[in-house]
C-alpha cells in the first residue's frame, strides 16, 4: 500500500511509480486471464456430449462451481490477486472429472460434504447485515470452501493452508462473535 501524497513531487514520483509497473501488471494478468479461459475452455468441452446418469450430479455441481469462478467481470468481481488461485480451481476441477468418470459415488460423498458446507455458509450470509457481506473477512469464507474442493476433488495440488469443513464452520462462528 501507498501513502498518500501531499506534494507535487510525491505525485511526480508516485505517478512514476505506477507507469513503470503498470504494463507488467497489465501483461501478467493477461497471460493469468488466457490461462484460465483455456482452462474453462477445455473444461466445457469435456462436459459436452453424452451424458452417464451416475455423473450427472457432479458434472452440475462443477457447472455451477464453474459459474461462481468464471463469470462476465470475474477478473474485476474477484480480484487479480485470485487469478492464480482461480487457475488451481479449474485445475480441480480437471482433476475432479477424470476421477469422476473413476469412481462417480466417491465424488457424490465428498460433494455432499462441500453442499453442507456451503449451505450453512449461505445460512450465515443471508443472516449478516447486508454491509457486513462485503468485509473481506466474510468474502474469505467463500474462498475457504473452494479449497476445501480442492483438498476433497484435488488433494494433489495442495491448498495454501490447512482446510477442512470443521474449519470453516469455525471461521464463521468466530467472525459472528
């Protein structure tokens, strides 16, 4: 973060600052955004086609999942500090479908873990003042529950730290007081 600048030369020195990082930012972000849309990309393109009744559900579950990932405006929605992270997502979510096609009940078990999951974590929004739904510390709580996907769909591609559904039950708890 930047203090603010309360003389020219401050501004002379912030203003170049910024032009001189700004077209690696911009470059970095394109190449982390291509990334992501070859991923979604060859995503649909494998849940294009005929249909096994048994994936059925997971194949919904991850069309949905994909829809809060990538959606118009997620570089902006989601910020690029998540890019990386939303590339790990998808590749879950690759990972996810080739041992879908695996062993479809398996999947089914862990999925009923992240649904009750995320409806105690809807519960709990619906239940914050509408202002308090956008403080970081309850956005996180979103971002908890896609690497707890991770860990159950993806466990090789690691999480950046230790989750489970106990855990973000307990950051709930903890941020309601």
């Amino acid at each position: 973060m930047v203090a603010p600048v309360w003389t020219e030369e401050g501004f002379a020195a912030l203003h170049e600052k910024v032009r001189a990082e700004l077209n690696d930012t911009v470059v970095d972000i394109a190449k982390q955004v291509e990334q992501i849309l070859t991923a979604v990309f060859n995503i649909n393109k494998r849940l294009k086609g005929r249909v096994d009744m048994t994936m059925a559900l997971g194949l919904s579950d991850i069309k949905a999942q994909m829809g809060g990932l990538v959606y118009r405006g997620f570089v902006t929605g989601n910020g690029f500090k998540r890019l990386g992270d939303t590339l790990r997502y998808l590749q879950a979510i690759e990972k996810r479908l080739e041992k879908l096609a695996v062993d479809p009940h398996r999947d089914r078990a862990q999925m009923l873990k992240v649904e009750n999951v995320q409806q105690a974590w809807q519960q709990w929004i619906n239940k914050l003042p509408p202002a308090r739904r956008e403080d970081e510390d309850v956005k996180e709580i979103r971002w908890m529950i896609e690497e707890l996907r991770v860990s159950y769909f993806a466990q090789q591609l690691g999480t950046p730290y230790p989750i489970s559904d106990k855990r973000i039950l307990q950051a709930m708890e903890q941020i309601s007081g």
